[in-house]
C-alpha cells in the first residue's frame, strides 16, 4: 500500500541491530553491527564504572523527560536500563518521534560537535536507569583514551548506517512496511526467530509518531497483523516471526 499525500515525511531512527533482511544491511556490515552490539555493552559498562568525576548515574520512571528540546547541551547519556524516546516538535506544535533507544545506547552527544541546546526531547517509556557523562568529562576521556574514541567513533559509524536504512525505508516503503518493521526492530527480532514482548505499554499514537502516518491509519495494520496472527496481546503487545513475511515480500 503506497504512501498517501497527507503523510508526512518523518524519519525513524532505529538503534538496535536487527535481522539483515529487516535493516537491508550487507553480509559484512551484519557481522560489523552484531560485533559491535555484542561488545559494546560490557565494554563501555567497565569504561564508565572507572571513571572517577564528572558522572553520575540517575533513575528515571516512564514518561519523565530526561531533558527538552531547547535545554543546554551539556552531557551526554548512557541508556544501562530500560527505552528512552526522542522526539522534536515542531513550531506548530506537531510532535515526532525520531528515535526509540536501547540498552547500551548513548544520546545527547550532540554537544561535542558544538550543539549548545538539545535539538530533541528524550524522555522515558519505562524505568530507565542512565549514567549522565558531562560534556568535560567525556571530551578528557575521548582525548586521553584512544582506545575509547575509536569504540566511540565505531559506535557513530554503525549509527551512520542505520540512518541510512531508516531513510531509505522512509523514501521508498509503504505504511505498512515501515510498521512492520519498526515492529520487528523494537521486538528485538534476530537471529534466533523467536516473538518477543515490544513494551508493556505502546500507544497506537506513538507508533503513528514513529511511522510517519495516522493513526488511523495504524489502527487499520494493526487489526490487520493481529487478524493474520503476526501479532497479539497478552499483557503487553507480542510480535510473532510471521511478521518478517510482509517486511521480505512487500
């Protein structure tokens, strides 16, 4: 089903790596992402568990913001526990949401480049828990510590090249392609094939938010999925690995 004119064009970015099929990714870069996920956690767990100043380590309940478009750039986050959400508003008000992060996601990096003020909101979907790096603290650790900036600039690349997937899916698939596998990513489908909990809680708005669409229009796929069995509800929203049949044969 093609993309209608009153869709607007809005990007998700997806941070945790999926099925290569899902994600469009390359042999190669599947193994790269994968390496890097797999890694990635622990490495930079024992790194920030070492340092001694400039960090502090916070807990934040679902829906509290963890700061505000428009706030001061001046640290940047480390997702150890739970789903934080960026989303932008627009001068009109319209809200979007542009990422859905991860455990082992960092955000709020944009202050290193020069960002003086967040260009997003990041607020909690559930109980996160989360290690705020000031931005001093963290430009000393990336300048004395090679080792760290090459983990921190691989971790930048392999964000690159899901951008890069996210904006094709968004150019050239349908509504009911970018659901599915917006579905498919947040359910943490992989290689073992195996129907996973999405989120205890995950409003169809949201999920309109992250496709670029209406909710209307959402309510319809997912009376769909959920009439084909690719999804269900049983204290939470399941997706089934059914659902990779409508991302492979669109």
């Amino acid at each position: 089903m093609g993309r209608t004119q009153s869709e607007p064009n809005i990007v998700f970015w997806t941070f945790d790596p999926c099925n290569d099929s899902i994600g469009g990714r390359s042999g190669g870069q599947w193994e790269t992402a994968m390496a890097l996920k797999k890694t990635r956690r622990f490495d930079w767990e024992h790194l920030l568990a070492e340092m001694s100043y400039g960090k502090t380590v916070q807990e934040s309940k679902p829906k509290r913001y963890i700061y505000r478009q428009g706030d001061p750039a001046d640290s940047v986050f480390f997702l150890q526990q739970g789903k934080v959400k960026h989303s932008v508003t627009s001068k009109q008000g319209r809200e979007a949401i542009v990422a859905v992060l991860d455990v082992g996601d960092f955000f709020g990096e944009g202050c290193l480049a020069g960002q003086p003020l967040r260009m997003a909101t990041a607020t909690a979907m559930t109980h996160c828990t989360l290690v705020r790096i000031e931005k001093p603290a963290m430009e000393r650790m990336l300048h004395e510590r090679h080792g760290v900036s090459e983990l921190f600039v691989t971790h930048l690349l392999s964000r690159n090249i899901r951008y890069e997937e996210d904006l094709v899916d968004q150019l050239f698939n349908s509504s009911e392609l970018r659901l599915a596998r917006i579905l498919l990513l947040l359910s943490h489908f992989g290689k073992e094939s195996r129907a996973e909990k999405v989120l205890p809680k995950i409003s169809q708005e949201s999920l309109a938010q992250m496709v670029g669409t209406t909710r209307s229009r959402i309510s319809h796929f997912m009376n769909k999925f959920k009439k084909l069995g690719f999804i269900y509800y049983n204290g939470g929203l399941t997706v089934h690995r059914g659902l990779l049949s409508v991302v492979l044969h669109d």
